[in-house]
C-alpha cells in the first residue's frame, strides 16, 4: 500500500492536495492528515507532496500483508472491509425475494403493519424516516441463512435515523410475543427444548431503538397496557444464531442491549449505545451480553443516564472480543465476568478474551476507580473465568481527580497479558495502579503514568513480566482537551510497540477507530507498531522535517 492510501482523514483538518504526476499519468487527489503548525509552514508542505508522490508512484505493496492472519473461527469470519456496505446499509431489493417498505406513503405506514410472524428468508424490510418516532414494538424469529438473510434497515433522512420508540408502542394482535415487558425490538421466542430452529442469520442496522424502561408504557399484544420491566433492552436477543446489530443508536432503557446465552456467534458493529441504566440500581448497563462467540467493533459506548450505577459493557460470554470501540463512562467501561452455564465454561473460548485497539476513557471521578474489571462477581468462584485476558494496543485515559485502578482480577490464578497500550492518568503521580492486588500480570512494552503502583491494596499482583515500558507524565497525544488521542509528532510511543502475545497472534490489530462509529485500516509504518490504539504514520514521515522549528 503506497502512502497515498495512508494518509487518510482520522481527526481535524482535511487537505486536498492534487499533484500532476511526473508520468504525465493524470492528477492524483491525495488526502492528508497534519498538524497545524506544520500546516501553516510550506517548506515541510512540499517535502511532504514529494514523499507522497515518490511513495505513489514506486510501492505497491501492502505492509500488513506481512501480518499473521486471523484465526480460523467463527468470531473472525466476518470480514472488516464490509464496513461500507454495513454503515450504509444500501441494500439491492433485487437481491431479495420479498421487500417491504415501511413510512409514509408507502403501503405499510407503521411497523406494526408487518406480518413480522410470517417473515421468510429473503426478505428486506426498511423502514423509512419520518419525523415522528414510530411507537411499535415486535419480535423476529425467523430461520434465515448466510445467502438468504432478514434485514429489517432504517432509511435514513439528512442523516437522522429512523426512531422505533417504546413509549406508547403497539404490539400487533397477531405476533406472537413472550415476555413482552423485556423489549421494544426482541430476536427470538424462547418455548422450550422444542425450539429446533430458532431466529438465524438477522441483520438489524440504522434504527434508533429508545424508550424500554419503567417509566414508559405500552399496548400488548391482547390490547393491554403495560409497563417495562427495570432490566428491559431497547434490543433483547433471547435466541438466535449469526445475528449482527449495526449502526443501532440503543437508548433511554434499562439495557441499551441484552443477549441471552442461547445465541451465538453475535456482531455488535458500529451502533452508539449511550443513556442506559436505572437510577439507583447496579444491575442494568449499556449492554448486558452472554453469548457464544460475540464481537464488538467500531462501536460508540457513551455514559449512562444520570444517577445509574451500571457498567458500559458487561459481558459474560465465551469467545468475547473487543476491539476498536470508543467505550467512555459507566461504573466500570468494561466487566468482564463468570458465566453460568457449564456449556460455556468448559470450552476453551471462555478462557481467552481479546481487547484491543480500544480507547477506553475515563472523564471524571462519577463510578469505579476501576476501569476493568476480570473474573466474575457471583458466589460460586468455579465458574470464574480463568486463563488470559489479553490486553493489547489500547488508550486508556482517566481524568479522575484521585485514585484510578487499571484492572480488578477476581482471583489470584487468573491471568492479564497487558502489553503495548497507553495508561495515562491526568491526576498527580502515584495515583495509579495496575491491579487490586491479585492476580498475574505480563506487562511490556506499554507506555504507563509515572509513579504507578502496583495496587493501592495490602496484597499485590504477581508480575512475571515487566519489560520495555515507559513511563511519563504524558504520553504526546495530539490534542487531550478534546478527546483526540492520536499520537503527536515527537511522542515517546511511537515506534515504541512490541510483539503481541503469542496466545494473540490469531488476532491483530489491522484497525484503528475513527470517532465515531467507523474505522480504517491501521498503517503500520517500519519494524515497530506504536503505542495504544492508533499509529502515528504521518508522525513518522514528519519526523525528518522537525529540524525546520
């Protein structure tokens, strides 16, 4: 890959520079990402267009073709160039045997209208924008395939999404729905050990999903009212195989996203999840998932709703990867914790979980100190997980004022591989601590706060492991007050990475996050990847320039 495929818009200022080749082969737009400064400054302008232009026109060749690839399993199945098609959700109707269009003017005016109990594979609905929110709630339980899925995609107006609000929502008198107190939208019927084919291959994307909590009231599907239950998900996936949720806005419910553990191989991709929770209560969160096999990328976790003590994503699922996610507030960003059921504690996916490319954010002294947390939290410690947590290129930021823990581990022979991410805290050394005194750790190659401890606790972790990292007090982002953790030119983390784990090889970091709720290849520039979530490659080519200032 030359390097005019690099230098892609990540954050600030976009520039169109269109070079006339030497080859007289035409004009070649090249977009490219620099600081202001050296914005402002020709000289270091030109030398850059030539690098670009020499780079173009005499390289090929794509650095991360070098990269180890994926492991062969369900969960990396999913290929992430399917970006595009998925953020935008332009379905071909002719791909589809059965389409239905939902909105004004169109034979269907209201969700409520399909016959969402009778729905085939094949089948396309969208469901158009209107201004205001469509008040119907239903349940998908069709058995469709890889060739013949059900996507039910919003339309999207100047950008606004289509709104599918509980508050006031109507369940169609035909559709059979269970439980309907725990949803506004619901994949799945759980019957009984009857069920012999349950809801598969449904693709749900470009909705805003809100209004699933106590405070709101519904008409059944008996012409009753209801109210919400408090652990009541704006999605709720009770059943299903293969079942992806995609650029989603999950809101203003108990759950923004529950999952049960009768599913399996989950996408959670691209949605902003944000303004869960119930006020006073612990048990509810942004999303609350137990799956076999579940993925979360590109996605924007915001804050819960005032005065809710939920974490941001709780999970209890076998084979969990997390990776490139914008994930900011909740008791906890991340609680990662025991399952119950023995079919996923036995397999060997229970004892590996994948987080990386991640930036977790931390923006004031509300919630936890701990922004991680590891192992389990119930009575029976049997059921723990164990193995390794393998914690790779992410950017970790806390703006506590006091105390901040990077990571709790439930137990002393459970395992955290930390290696090539940014910790940084914004409060005054020692402030810091790696874990809560339990546990083992392999910490390398990381940029970390100086003055970090290992715990605030009387007992310690056992650290295998502590090579290559670096301490500071901050670690050169581009610009912390507004959020922008890329890496500025002169950064101690660039070129400062080493080899993920080799439990981890079968995953690497080929993305990098774009705010929000997209992504873009992740350039990996020379024999050294950086530090944290984002590589710093036009960083890198100004480097030789620095000399002008």
């Amino acid at each position: 890959m030359c390097l005019k495929q690099y230098l892609q818009l990540t954050h600030g200022t976009k520039l169109a520079i269109t070079i006339q080749t030497l080859s007289g082969s035409g004009e070649k737009l090249i977009y490219m990402e620099a600081k202001r400064k050296i914005m402002k400054n020709l000289i270091p302008f030109f030398f850059i267009c030539l690098l670009a232009l020499f780079s173009c026109n005499s390289s090929t060749s794509d650095p991360t073709d070098t990269l180890p690839p994926p492991e062969d399993t369900d969960s990396e199945n999913i290929n992430p160039d399917d970006t595009a098609q998925i953020v935008s959700g332009e379905w071909d109707a002719g791909d589809f045997t059965y389409v239905y269009d939902v909105g004004p003017g169109y034979e269907y005016e209201d969700p409520s209208e399909i016959p969402w109990e009778d729905l085939l594979p094949a089948t396309l609905v969208r469901i158009h924008f209107r201004t205001e929110p469509y008040r119907a709630k239903w349940v998908i339980t069709t058995h469709a395939s890889e060739d013949a899925p059900l996507v039910v995609t919003g339309v999207a107006e100047n950008g606004n999404l289509p709104v599918i609000s509980g508050e006031n929502a109507i369940t169609r008198q035909e559709l059979y729905y269970l439980n309907e107190v725990r949803s506004v939208v619901k994949i799945g019927n759980y019957t009984g050990d009857s069920d012999n084919e349950r809801p598969a291959h449904v693709i749900v994307e470009n909705l805003d999903i809100r209004s699933g909590r106590p405070d709101y009231s519904f008409t059944d599907r008996y012409g009753e009212s209801q109210t919400y239950s408090q652990n009541a998900a704006a999605v709720h996936i009770e059943e299903g195989d293969q079942i992806t949720i995609k650029n989603c806005i999950l809101h203003d419910s108990g759950n923004g996203l529950f999952t049960s553990h009768l599913t399996t191989d989950i996408l959670i991709r691209s949605n902003y999840i944000y303004d869960n929770g119930i006020e006073g209560r612990y048990y509810e969160h942004n999303t609350y998932t137990e799956s076999f096999g579940i993925t979360y990328e590109f996605n924007h976790f915001g804050p819960l709703r005032t005065g809710c003590g939920g974490n941001n994503l709780k999970d209890r699922s076998a084979g969990t990867i997390i990776r490139y996610n914008w994930i900011e507030g909740g008791n906890r960003q991340l609680d990662l914790v025991e399952t119950d059921y023995e079919s996923f504690s036995s397999d060997a996916s229970y004892d590996r979980t994948f987080v990386y490319g991640n930036i977790l954010f931390e923006s004031g002294d509300d919630g936890n100190s701990q922004m991680i947390h590891y192992g389990g939290d119930g009575s029976n410690q049997d059921m723990y997980r164990r193995g390794v947590l393998y914690l790779y290129h992410n950017t970790i930021v806390s703006e506590r004022t006091g105390n901040t823990t990077l990571i709790r581990l439930s137990t002393d022979d459970v395992t955290a591989d930390i290696r090539n991410n940014i910790v940084y805290t914004s409060a005054s050394a020692g402030h810091l601590a790696l874990t809560n005194g339990q546990g083992i750790l392999y910490l390398t190659s990381n940029w970390i706060t100086e003055g970090y401890r290992n715990s605030f606790e009387s007992t310690s972790a056992d650290i295998k492991t502590s090579i290559n990292n670096i301490t500071g007090t901050r670690p050169g982002f581009t610009d912390a007050n507004t959020g922008d953790f890329t890496l500025a030119t002169g950064s101690d983390c660039i070129s400062g990475a080493g080899n993920v784990a080799s439990g981890a090889s079968g995953h690497p970091v080929l993305k990098q996050y774009i705010r929000h709720q997209a992504g873009e290849d992740r350039p990996d520039y020379g024999d050294a990847t950086d530090i944290g979530a984002f590589s710093a490659l036009i960083q890198k080519l100004l480097q030789p320039y620095l000399f002008l200032y």
